[in-house]
C-alpha cells in the first residue's frame, strides 16, 4: 500500500512555493541559492514520483541529471556572487539595480 | 523621292545638335554659338522645303512612320483596340509639311537678326540663349511633325520650358524672371486640362494617333455613329468634354482669354525671342493643335461653337487693350493675341483653311513686325517706349518700309496676306453666323476687332516712325546691319506676296483657280484632309448667303475693308502729325480700364492671392494639425507609455521574480477556468 | 553589508504571498484532477535492483537490463549522460572565470579584496602567488565534486 500520487504533487509544489517565498522575500544571495536548490528538488520528488507511478525508471535517471546540473548551476551561481561581491562588496540582490532604466 | 523621308527626324535633330554644341562650347565659339544654330536651322530650312517637295510631288501625298515604341501594354478602353501604344512617330501632311517650312524659316531668320540682335550688342551669356534657340526650335519642329497626341503634349511642354528660359534670359532683372514664371504657371495651369485629356482620350479610344484607321479621331467618328456610351456619357458629349479638355492647353498656349495674361509680360525677353516664341511659332502651336486634330473638333458643334466665340471674343477683347499702349512690343503682344483669336474663330466656324491661312500669314507678318520693333529698338538705344520715338522714316528706310508692310498685312489691307486671310476668316464666320446666332455675335466680334487693329497698328507706326523726333535718341539712331535687314526684307516680301496662297474671294467672284493653300490642304492621309473635315462640317454647320454668294463675299470683303481703312483712317488722322498727343486718354474711364488690361492681372492676382492661397493655408493647417498631429500623437502617446513602463524595470531581482510568478499565477487560473481544471 | 543569514519580517515578507498564492492555484488543480491510475497498480516489479536498473540505462547496457513490467521501456541515456558532465566541467570553468579578475594583466585570485587596508600591497602580492595555487586547489576539489556527482548521485 503506497501513498497516492496526489500528497507527492502536493509535497513537491509545497516545496517549489517554499522556494519560492524564499526567492520573493530574501536579500541574500546565499539564501537565493539555496531557495534554488530546494525548488529544483521539488522538482526531482516530483520526477520520481511519476516514474513510481508509470513503473518506468526514466524519471529516476531524469533526477540524477537534474542533480549534476544543479551541481553546474551552483558553480556558476557561486561565481556571480563572488563577482557580485566584489564589484558591490555585498552579496545583498537589492544593491545592484545597474541593470534597469 | 520617297527616300528623302527618311530623313525627317533630321529635321527637329539638327537644331538639338546646335543646342548642345552651344551649351557646351558655346564660351569657345565664334559668335558664341550663333553659327551653330544658323546652319542648323538653315538645314532644317532646307529639309523642310525639301519635305514639302516630297508631299507636293509624292505619290502618296504624306508620309507616316512610327520611329520608336517606349511603352505598350493591354489598354482597358471604353472602345478601340485591346492594347495601347506609346509611341514616337512622324507624321509629315501637307499641314505639317507647311508648318515645318515656317517654324523653320522664322527660326533661321531670327539666328541671322540675333547676331545683329544679340551679338552686336555685346550682351553676355549668348550660349545660353543660343542653346535655348536650339532647345526650342527642336521642341517645336518634333511638336509639328508629333503623329500622335502624347508625343505632342510632351514637345508641348518642351517648348513651354525653352519659352521660360528665354522670358527669363535677363534673369538679373526684376520683371523678366517674374514674367518667366508667370508665362510658366499660366501656361502650365492650362497644361493642365491638356494632360487630363490626353490621359481621358487614350483611355477612351485606345489609342492616341492623329491620322490613320487606327487613330482616336475615327476611333470617335464610329463612337457616335454607334451611338456608344463612354464613361455613362453620350459619345458626342464625351468627345466634346475631351475636346475642351485639350482645348484648355490650347487656350493656354495661345494666349487665349481668359489664360492671356502671359504673353504681354512674356515681352520682358529679347525681342528675337519675342519674335520666334511668342509671336510666329510656340503661340501658334496651340492653334496648330486645333488644326492638326481638326477632325475631333469637327465632331462636336459644341466645342467648335466654343472655339469660335473664345476666338472672337478674344479678337476684339485684346485688340482694345492694344490702342492705349506705349511700349512698341506690348502693342505688338496684344495684336497677337488678337490675331491668334482669329485663327481660333476661323477653326471655330469650320475655316479650316482660312485658319491655317491667317497661322502662316501671321507667323510671317507678326515675325516681321516683331523684328522691325526689334530694329526699332537697336535704332533707338533700347527705348521701347513710342512717345520717345517718332521721325525714324527717315533715317531708317529698310526698317520703315518692311515695317509698314508688315502693318498693312497687319490691318488687313488689300493686297497684303493679312487682308486675304482674315477677310476670308470673316466670310466663314459670316456664312455660318446666319444661320447661328452664336457664331453670328463671334463673327461681330470680330468684325469690330478689325476696326481696333487697323488702329493700333497705325498708331504704332506713325507714332514711331512719323512725326518729329521727341527724344535724342531718335534724332541720333544707331545703325543697323545686314543681319537685321536681311530678315526684315525676307519677311517683308513674304508679307506682301503670302496672300497670294490662296485668293479665295477672287475664286469666288470670277471662277480663277487662285485657291493653291486649299488645293494643298485636300491631300494628305484620308481622314486629315480639307474634304474630310468639309464633309464632317456639312453636319455641323448650315451655311446662308445674303443674297448670292458673290454678293455675301464683296459684303464681307467690304466691311471688313471699310473698317480697317477707318481704324487706320482714324490713327492717321490722330497720330500722323509733328507733335501727336495721348488722344486715349480722353476716354475718362475707359481708358484706366483699358490701360490696366480689364484687371485680368488683378483678378488673377486675387485668385490666386485670395482663394488659392487661403485653401493651400487651410490644407496646410490640415496637414500640420490633424495629419501631423495624429503622427506626432501616436507617437507622444508610445514615449508616454514606455517611459511609464520602463520604469518596472528597476533592477532588483526580486521585483523581477514577482513579476515573473504573477504573470505564471494569472496564466495558470487563465488556463484553468478555461480548460475546466477547477471544477 | 549583509552579514549573514538574517530573518525579516514586516513589509519584505508581502511578495511571499505570491508564492502561497501560488501555491493555493496549484493545489487546486492537483486536487481537481483525478489520476487513472491508483498507485497500488503502480510500482517496480519485486526482485529487481532498482539502483543497477538505473546504471544500466544511464550506460546504455540493454543487455542487462531487466524486460519485466515497465522497466523495460526506460530509455537509453548514455549520450545525455555524457552530455551532461560536459555541461559540467564547462561549468566549472566558467566558475572559475567568473570568480577570477584582472589586476594589471596579473590573474588575481577569487577572493582577494583590492581595496584592502593600507599597506596592504604586500599581502596582495602574497595572495596572488596564493591564488594561483589555491585555484588549483580549488579546481581539484571541483573536480573531486563533478566525479562524486557523476558517479554517486543517490547519496545526495
């Protein structure tokens, strides 16, 4: 007896949204990070829970490509901050407003 | 004999060869360009008399080619055929053959008086006149023998351009570059109605030619024999519209009421220009318009009866204007106008001939006296007014005499040409006048206009050349050379003897065969002869003795003649003594209204100033408010708008997120509700 | 400067609302819709290792892949796999761009502070040479991570 697949969707879109609040209302882009982080995984639970459901692996798999990009867009988003750091001597996302009108 | 006529494009190109070796080497010449042109139209002379020749002795009797297609395409024409053709062509009648001889004799004879003219004068920038000599004596040798309308209308406008360089060759003056463009607006707004009748004949008909089966003038004909509609007119009404379309550039060039203001001030040019354009040949080409599609009109009584009453009206309308002018070449632009509202009565009232007689007579008198005025002028250090002048009989007898024969043509004496052709114009305009009122005021008209001419004309004589001399400069005239009087006795000559052509009255009286211009004019392509047009009269217009013809001929002779000798008898009797006075302004009233040419410079003035001016300021307005306004608006409205959007661009990531979910949420309930996904 | 992690509330909170808005739509529909399929039916087959199963189409060994239930029908994934860990290293190295600067031509390390305290040319020129052999340092340890990624992703 398994549980159905609805509470996975819902866990997995309770997870996209924590994320998300954590986007809309943090400043820190350690924390913007990790808000990413937790969404992509929303994202994998729910993957993995529709392979369950179809009885195929493909979503399985499709998780762990998820995760080595995750890995590669921490990379990349490390460097920004770092970059970001320097430039404004701040990791703070509201400081930059260069890129606007 | 036939070969020659291969040839005939040579006739209009050798004067375009003159115009550009004038413009271009005209500084490094002798003569600055003179001799140029003088070859040139003396060969053009020579192949026109060659060509006239040709007509006279070819079997055919005209020859008609067509030398280049620039344009041809389906033609969606009311009648006529499938497809039109634009086309350059020759057509060489008997009509054009005698048109090519006087354009071009006029034009070789005022090359030679220029150099007299112009070159001894020691006047600057002669290349450019020369060039434009040659421009127009190429326009208007190619709008001669022009076979179709279109290739007409545009030698038409040519000539109109070279007659704006040349009014306007003094251009440091004030008046003459005014007067150029005055000539070229008034002309062009009559160009006008041209065009839109050349465009209105070729989508009716097909087709644009002058003569042949295929031309737009049989194309008609069989319009109103069929009884047709064209464009949810009549046909008969339809060609009259059309007619008078055309017959608007015609008014226009030939100096015509009520478009003749021009031409008076167009004498602000060199007197040879006034001579060559503005006397004998460019204001002759409207006439010679309605002679060469004689054919068209013919068609249409309405336009005809419309031909002859401007003709008359403008006759006499312009002769009163020429009895109170001073200058000697304002006088002679007024008689123009006068005498070309002849030719058109005489076309009018169905006088083919005695139209196309009085054209060349005129051109050979008009030129004559256009040139003596320009000796006159010579003789008189540039003086062109008449009260300064006076006893110059004497001292200048070469000028005095052809003069005065190219005045008594003029008046319409006997024997000079004027009297023949202008007595025979009354004749045709009498005949058809009895039977029609209209014609029969027209004629009246004339009639009266023949009493004013022989009074300017000896007014103007006697006031020049008789009397004492009432200024220095004419008691001391400078002399004139061969290159003035060698045209003035060429052209004399040909006043005197021109008549000669066609003695219609004396056909009429005693039975001698005496018609030779009539005979000439019954050959040609079938449908362009004198019999054609005869035949096509014969539906238009009744005709009425008084009497017997022989009595209506000596009736019409006789007044005509009468009135002539007394409106001489009268400038004789005023201006033919020692110390003549201003006898015209005893006219009270009538004399400022005269002097002031009827205010038709006023009143064209207050058109233009007073109507024209304030609708182009209402539609500028228009344009500038409402047009500009919905531009400038469209977009005032989108740098508004994107400078109040551009401001959600404020560069914090997070507003950026915000954004981004609240567009997802809209899309997702968007999606929902209409995809049933909340129910 | 922010310092470190800090919890605020009051005004800075209200674009969450967004997300729990969000999340109520989509909640709606989860709920509205109704899966054929019970999860009961669902499932792997009993016996079979589901970790191999995964190695074996991540590596395109259909030989040995197991034919029962719907775990036959998985694809083969080996040229995203590779794919993927390109995309990976690439990454890496754009890191290392990102993260590196300029000083007068001279590669600097990631993260050294130009405007340091005064005097500070010195330990600036220490922490170049210092730099440069921490990248390295760095590199090895991303690459360290990459392969732990590539080969070891389940223990995340």
């Amino acid at each position: 007896m398994s549980v159905a697949i609805e509470y996975y969707v819902l866990l997995s879109m309770a997870l996209f949204c924590i994320g998300l609040f954590g986007i809309l209302t943090r400043r820190n882009a350690l924390m913007f990070l990790m808000s990413v982080e937790i969404m992509l995984n929303a994202a994998n639970i729910n993957l993995i829970a529709f392979a369950f459901y179809h009885g195929n692996l493909t979503g399985q798999v499709f998780a762990l490509f998820t995760m080595a990009l995750a890995a590669a867009e921490v990379a990349v988003g490390l460097g920004i901050i770092l970059v970001l750091y320097r430039n404004f001597r701040d990791v703070d996302v509201t400081v930059p407003t260069t890129m606007r009108w | 004999m036939e070969g020659l006529f291969d040839y005939a494009p040579a006739i209009a190109l050798f004067p375009l060869a003159a115009f550009v070796i004038a413009l271009a080497f005209g500084n490094y010449l002798p003569k600055k360009g003179a001799i140029p042109g003088i070859v040139a139209t003396g060969g053009s002379l020579a192949l026109s008399l060659a060509m006239l020749a040709a007509v006279a002795g070819g079997e055919e009797g005209y020859y008609h080619d067509t030398l280049y297609t620039w344009a041809a395409g389906d033609a969606a024409s009311e009648v006529g055929p499938e497809g039109i053709e634009f086309t350059f062509g020759i057509l060489i009648d008997p009509l054009a053959a005698l048109m090519l001889v006087i354009v071009s004799l006029i034009s070789f004879l005022v090359h030679v008086f220029s150099l007299g003219y112009m070159n001894d004068e020691g006047e600057t920038g002669l290349p450019r006149y020369y060039a434009g000599l040659g421009l127009f004596t190429f326009s208007m040798l190619a709008f001669v023998y022009a076979d179709n309308l279109l290739m007409a209308f545009m030698f038409f406008e040519l000539v109109g351009l070279c007659s704006f360089l040349l009014i306007g060759f003094w251009f440091r003056t004030r008046s003459a570059p005014s007067a150029a463009k005055k000539a070229f607006l008034v002309t062009r707004f009559g160009d006008y109605f041209f065009l839109i009748g050349v465009i209105a004949i070729a989508a009716t008909f097909g087709t644009l030619q002058f003569a042949g089966n295929d031309s737009f003038i049989a194309a008609a004909e069989a319009a109103i024999d069929g009884n047709e509609q064209l464009f949810g007119f009549g046909a008969e009404t339809w060609v009259t519209i059309t007619a008078l379309l055309v017959l608007g550039g015609v008014v226009g060039k030939s100096a015509q009421f009520p478009l003749h203001t021009w031409l008076p001030d167009a004498m602000e040019g060199p007197t040879t220009v006034s001579a060559l354009i503005h006397a004998a040949t460019m204001v002759a080409a409207g006439v010679y318009l309605v002679a060469r599609m004689f054919g068209y009109y013919a068609l249409s009584p309405t336009a005809l009866a419309i031909v002859a009453f401007v003709g008359g009206f403008t006759a006499l309308f312009a002769a009163t204007m020429g009895c109170v002018k001073d200058d000697v070449k304002q006088v002679l632009a007024y008689s123009t106008i006068s005498q070309y509202g002849y030719m058109m009565l005489g076309l009018g009232v169905g006088g083919y001939v005695a139209g196309v007689f009085h054209l060349m007579n005129h051109a050979f008198f008009k030129a004559l006296l256009f040139l003596g005025a320009g000796a006159v002028i010579i003789l008189m250090h540039h003086e062109q007014n008449m009260w300064k002048m006076g006893g110059l009989k004497d001292k200048a007898p070469v000028t005095y005499w052809t003069f005065v024969a190219g005045a008594l043509a003029l008046a319409g004496i006997i024997p000079f040409s004027g009297f023949w052709s202008k007595d025979e114009i009354l004749y045709d305009a009498l005949i058809v006048g009895l039977e029609e009122p209209l014609i029969l005021a027209a004629y009246a008209m004339g009639l009266v206009a023949v009493f004013f001419t022989g009074f300017y004309t000896f007014r103007m004589v006697f006031l020049t050349f008789h009397g004492k001399p009432r200024s220095e400069a004419a008691e001391d005239p400078h002399g004139v050379g061969w290159s003035i009087k060698l045209p003035l006795l060429t052209l004399g000559v040909l006043a005197v003897v021109a008549g000669i052509a066609n003695l219609a009255p004396v056909y009429k009286l005693t039975g001698i065969e005496l018609t030779f211009l009539e005979s000439w004019l019954e050959g040609g392509l079938e449908g362009t002869t004198y019999v054609a047009y005869t035949e096509l009269l014969g539906d238009v217009y009744d005709t009425g003795f008084i009497g017997t013809e022989s009595t209506t001929v000596l009736i019409a002779a006789g007044l005509s003649l009468a009135l002539a000798f007394s409106g001489a008898g009268v400038a004789w009797k005023l201006y033919n003594v020692p110390e003549p006075v201003r006898h015209t302004e005893k006219l009270g009233g009538a004399y400022d209204v005269l002097r002031s040419n009827y205010y038709q410079d006023e009143y064209q003035v207050w058109l233009a100033e007073g109507l024209t001016l304030p609708l182009a300021r209402a539609a500028d307005r228009f344009d500038q408010t409402v047009i500009d306004g919905t531009v400038d608006g469209v977009s005032t409205a989108s740098l508004f708008g994107s400078d109040r959007v551009k401001r959600i661009q404020t560069g914090i990531v997070t507003n950026y997120a915000a954004l981004l979910v609240t567009g997802f949420i809209v899309l997702l309930i968007v999606l929902g509700i209409l995809g049933g996904w909340f129910v | 400067m922010t310092t470190g992690p800090r919890l605020r509330l009051g005004e800075s909170l209200l674009p969450g609302v967004l997300a729990v808005a969000l999340f109520g739509v989509m909640a709606l529909v989860v709920l509205n819709t109704s899966f054929t399929t019970q999860m009961a039916d669902a499932g792997y087959p009993e016996g079979i290792s589901i970790t191999s199963e995964i190695g074996y189409a991540m590596l395109d060994l259909t030989a040995l892949q197991s034919t029962e239930g719907n775990v036959g029908n998985t694809e083969p994934f080996l040229a995203a796999f590779i794919l993927i860990a390109v995309v990976l290293d690439a990454a890496l190295d754009a890191s290392l761009v990102l993260a590196k600067r300029e000083s007068e031509g001279q590669p600097v390390a990631a993260l050294t502070s130009v405007s340091g305290s005064p005097g500070s040319t010195d330990s600036s020129q220490v922490a170049t040479t210092d730099g440069g052999f921490g990248d390295e340092a760095e590199t090895d340890v991303a690459r360290e991570d990459a392969s732990d990624t590539e080969t070891g992703g389940e223990d995340r």
